[in-house]
C-alpha cells in the first residue's frame, strides 16, 4: 500500500513505520554481530510515538539537554546517555534522575560535578569525558565538532590524565553523515592520540554522524572498527546516530499557495524553510521533491519559496513535467529527521502537522498545532 499524501493535512510531517523498521533492522543487525550498543540521538529524531517501534531494537537515546533526557527517560524508557557542552547549574539535579550516563565536555565540568554525580542514592550513572582528536573529514564548518577553536571536547594538550579517577569511558563525535572509512580513518588517530588511557577504561561511545543505513554504507568496516577496539582494548562500544534511525523514513507534504512571477515563476507554498526546514538555509541543500528534477528533465521551472515575509525564505529552483497551480500538493522527501527537531513558528507561522504511516492502520494523524502552541510559548 501507498501513502495518500492527498488525504493529509497540510502542511504535515509524515513518517512512514515501515521505512523506519528496515533501517532499525539493519541498525540491530549491527549490535547482533559486534554486541555494540546502538542509541537515538533526540537531536536528530525525536518523534516520541514511534519510540515504542524504535526500542524493540535499540538501547536507548542519547540526549544534549534536560529535556531531551527526561523524553528519552518517559518516553522510551531504557537506557538515557546525556552529553552537554555544559550542564546547567539549576538543572542538574533533576538531570540526574533520568541519565545512566553523562559525558562531560571538559575536566572542570568533571570536576564541579562528580561529587554530585557519584552521591545519587539508588543507581551508579558512569561518567565520560568527550575528547577532540582535532581530525574531521567535515566539509561544512557548522557541523564539524573539530573546526578550528572548536568548543566540543578535550583536546590532546589539554587532556589531564591524573584527573581520569571515576571516569568510565571517552566520548568522541566527529563524523557527519560520512561512511565507515572514514570512521576507521578517525579512530586511528583517537589511538595514536588517547590509546593508551583506553586500555585503562571500560566502553568508548563514538557519538554520531555514522550513516549505517544509507544505500551506500560500508557496514564490513564498521564492524571491522568495532572488533578491533573490543579486541584491543576490551571495551564495550557505544554509537549515537540520529539521521541513520529515521534516514530516507519522513516526508513533508505542502501544497502551493499562489504562482508569482519576477523574471521566473515563483510558487509561494503553505511550508517555509525558515520555520519548518531550516537546514536547507543552515546546511545549506536542496531536499527531493517527488516528481521534480531540474531544468534538464522537465520543461517548468519554478522557485519554491516559503509564506514568511524574510526574503531569503526560498527552499530551491526545481523543475516539473506539468505547470504548478494553486492548490497542487507537492511532498519533500527525508523530512524525518533534524527539520522535525529544528521547526519554529517564527510570523506566527503555524508548524506542520505529523502522522504516521503503516500497514495495519493506513495514515494516522499524531498531532495538529494552533495558535495556543504559538502564544504559550511567548511573554
């Protein structure tokens, strides 16, 4: 069966359960074969109704905030890994109710905190230090962690060994939506540069970015990586990725609003990028549209733009085989993951709906939003 994008409100988050199983299969398939733990990272998906499908299959999330925490901690209820640039004063408390672990971005955060973290009564939480090998493969400043004066992570100058008493594990997160050799490059360096206190700790967490369920990816070698640091070094293994659990699984549907023209025809759709993609301005990139090319393929050319008044709300130039009207529904593709996360209301612009697709129950419509969510969250 297929997806009625027609019957859908719009604008609307769809996510399809039966995509998403296939890339959580494949991402078990992984911890079946290494014994690695694999876990969502919020800031990448955080749709809470699907978490009952994605826990059959994995350990549990990690999480960048309290909020993302207590989520992971209600609402999927396994393990809860927490990592924050820094953590908040008047939040850690609470924070500690819902992690198993927390990895600290720096030796002082460690130190400000481990008496607190050690003195919970009921429950061991292990502690990690992020470290910063200074090697990324990145090509997008914004989303490397290892950019030059970079605020992620404990550089090798700047690491203490001495000060490693009660600290579990090392956390680094590099990658960006790379394949495994690149992995395998970068964790070369993370011996040539940390090895020697690994041998010394019991699990390394190699965050993000990894694209285990991309067409294309490398799965030998992951699992080559993997083997070797358990073999090496006789340490439990922890990945973090959030594009590769809902990739290629969401879609947005809009629908075309009016058709303008200055100097090419312009459709001014009922989505924005500002609001509801805002990584096609942060990334930036052009997101597939179903049944649009480029100019090469298709004679109709049109200007996407979004219905906020900032003049650079324009999601990209694409082609059609038939002209655009008001009222056609056009439907982006690989809209699961960050643009869920990321969506705002700025104008007063309200957010997509969401739903989810299966089998067994057809289109189901999760949430609808409206001016409440809109004036709840102002002065």
């Amino acid at each position: 069966m297929s997806i009625d994008f027609h019957a859908l409100p719009s604008p609307c988050f769809i996510v399809d359960e039966r995509l998403l199983k296939k890339n959580l299969e494949v991402l078990d398939s992984v911890q079946q074969r290494t014994g690695a733990s694999i876990l969502l990272a919020l800031k990448g998906f955080s749709m809470h109704a699907v978490f009952p499908l994605v826990g059959q299959y994995l350990k549990g999330v990690t999480s960048s905030s309290l909020h993302e925490a207590r989520l992971g901690y209600e609402k999927m209820g396994k393990e809860v890994h927490a990592y924050a640039p820094a953590y908040v004063d008047a939040e850690f408390d609470e924070l500690l109710q819902y992690c198993d672990h927390l990895v600290f971005n720096s030796f002082n955060q460690w130190n400000r905190f481990k008496d607190k973290v050690k003195s919970v009564a009921g429950k061991t939480i292990e502690c990690g230090i992020r470290v910063n090998p200074e090697y990324s493969e990145g090509k997008t400043p914004i989303y490397d962690p290892c950019y030059k004066h970079s605020r992620l992570g404990v550089t090798l100058d700047q690491f203490r060994p001495d000060e490693l008493d009660g600290i579990d594990g090392l956390h680094f997160h590099t990658l960006c939506q790379q394949n495994s050799d690149t992995l395998a490059r970068t964790v070369k360096v993370i011996e040539e540069k940390f090895g020697e206190h690994l041998h010394k700790l019991k699990w390394l967490n190699m965050g993000g970015g990894h694209h285990i369920t991309r067409a294309d990816y490398d799965i030998e070698t992951l699992v080559a990586t993997i083997k070797h640091l358990q073999e090496t070094y006789d340490l439990k293994i922890y990945l973090e990725p959030g594009e590769a659990v809902a990739l290629n699984t969401g879609f947005l549907v809009a629908t075309v609003l009016d058709i303008v023209d200055n100097g090419m025809n312009i459709a001014i759709l009922d989505t924005s990028a500002a609001c509801h993609m805002p990584d096609v301005l942060e990334m930036p990139y052009r997101p597939e549209v179903i049944g649009a090319g480029f100019p090469e393929e298709y004679p109709h050319t049109y200007r996407l733009g979004g219905l906020t008044c900032l003049a650079g709300d324009v999601i990209g130039d694409y082609s059609f085989p038939e002209p655009l009207k008001p009222g056609d529904r056009l439907v982006f593709t690989d809209m699961a993951i960050y643009s869920m996360v990321k969506t705002n209301m700025f104008n007063g612009v309200n957010l997509p709906a969401i739903a989810t697709y299966n089998d067994e129950e057809g289109s189901r419509v999760i949430r609808q939003f409206g001016y409440d969510d809109y004036q709840i969250r102002l002065s």
